[in-house]
C-alpha cells in the first residue's frame, strides 16, 4: 500500500464531489481537499494542469495509492471494493441492483442535465430566465421517478436500513434541488431519508457549506 496522501480534486457545490467526500468519510479514508474552482476566471477544471489529472476537465478526481482515478461512481465502486468495510453496497443481489439503479437515476438521469456546463449553454442559447426552469424540469422529472422507486424497498435508508452508495448520490441531489428552488413537499420519500442522513457525520462533515473552499456569497 502507498503512503501517499489520498488526495481529492473537489469543488464544494459540485454534487459529484459532495458524494465521494461521503463514500471517504463514511469508508473512514483519510484525505485531503485540493479545491478546483469551476467558477474561477474561465475555470480551474480548464487548466492545463488540470487537464493531466483529468482530460474531460471535471470534478472530482481522487488520487489514492498512487492512482488518480475519475468519475464520481467509478471512485465510489474502487472504494467500496477496495475497502470493503464498512459495506455500501448490500450482500443481497437484487439489492444490490436497486442500489446501482437508484444511483444511475441520480447521476445519468438527473444531475447531468443540471450541471453548470448545461445551464451556462442553456442561458447563453436562450436567456437568462431559462436555465432555472430546465434545471427544476429534469430534477421534478427525476425525483418523480426515484421517489417511486424507493417505495419499494421501505426501510430507514434508500435501500432499506443500511446506507448504501444510493445514499451517497441521494443527498447531494436533494440539496441542488433546493438550491435551484424545486418544490421537495412532492416528494416526501425523498426528503424522510435525506433528513435521516444528514444527521449522520459523515454526511454532515461532506456538506458543502463545510468545505475549505466553501464561498460564502450566495450559497
């Protein structure tokens, strides 16, 4: 094993970085926080030092045992294999499969079409007025769906009542649903799990507001 520093390329309001700092915290992995401020000049995530860590120029990137690995599932699933204690993904198949569905629902289905890079497109094709209604369109079209499929393992968490790497993609979806002003009383699945995960430390310790490059304008 390396000694080497574990190292995560994060930006404190990217949702994608929000949950690997979960995974981290709830797997009790030690790290640090190299800040990439996508909203800094044209964008940290366009340098070209930047560039080397990860060419498609997004967060995060984690550099772990002397690895730099991208893409914030793919990061999630070397943790879980990698240190498989405590468990995110369940010993159940079937389980297994709701908790890999839920989390391609979020991170395919939902928060792609709502990143920055989308909504600056979107303003600069159509106005300023439109980025918020298409962000709050695909998350309302999103959450319809997950909410729906929760209901069918009913337990504490999203699958159950063990946290789950679906937890991890879960709660960093529901604060950029209240940051783009979408309505959470139609979704009360949704927001009984997330008040139940957040008073967890290791969700609390990965919120946003608690990152060393956290701005505190406009939150």
């Amino acid at each position: 094993m390396s000694t080497k520093t574990t190292l995560l390329y994060s930006y404190w309001r990217s949702s994608c970085s929000y949950r690997v700092r979960i995974a981290l915290n709830l797997k009790g992995i030690a790290y640090e926080i190299k800040p990439v401020d996508l909203m800094k000049g044209k964008g940290d995530q366009h340098h070209e030092d930047y560039k080397k860590v990860n060419p498609l120029q997004k967060v995060p990137a984690l550099e772990i045992n002397g690895h730099t690995l991208v893409e914030s599932l793919n990061i999630m699933h070397f943790l879980e294999e990698t240190q498989p204690q405590p468990p995110l993904m369940p010993s159940d198949i079937f389980k297994r499969s709701k908790v890999r569905e839920i989390c391609e629902m979020i991170q395919s289905g939902i928060q792609p079409l709502q990143n920055m890079g989308v909504l600056s497109h979107i303003e600069a094709l159509a106005g300023k007025e439109k980025p918020l209604e298409w962000a709050q369109h695909w998350i309302v079209n999103g959450f319809k769906a997950v909410e729906k499929q929760l209901t069918a393992y009913p337990g504490k968490y999203c699958v159950g009542d063990d946290v789950t790497l679906a937890d991890c993609c879960l709660v960093p979806q529901v604060y950029n649903a209240k940051r783009y002003k979408v309505d959470m009383a139609q979704f009360p699945t949704i927001m009984r799990i997330d008040n139940e995960l957040k008073t967890l430390p290791a969700f609390h310790a990965a919120h946003p507001f608690n990152q060393p490059d956290c701005v505190t304008v406009n939150k």
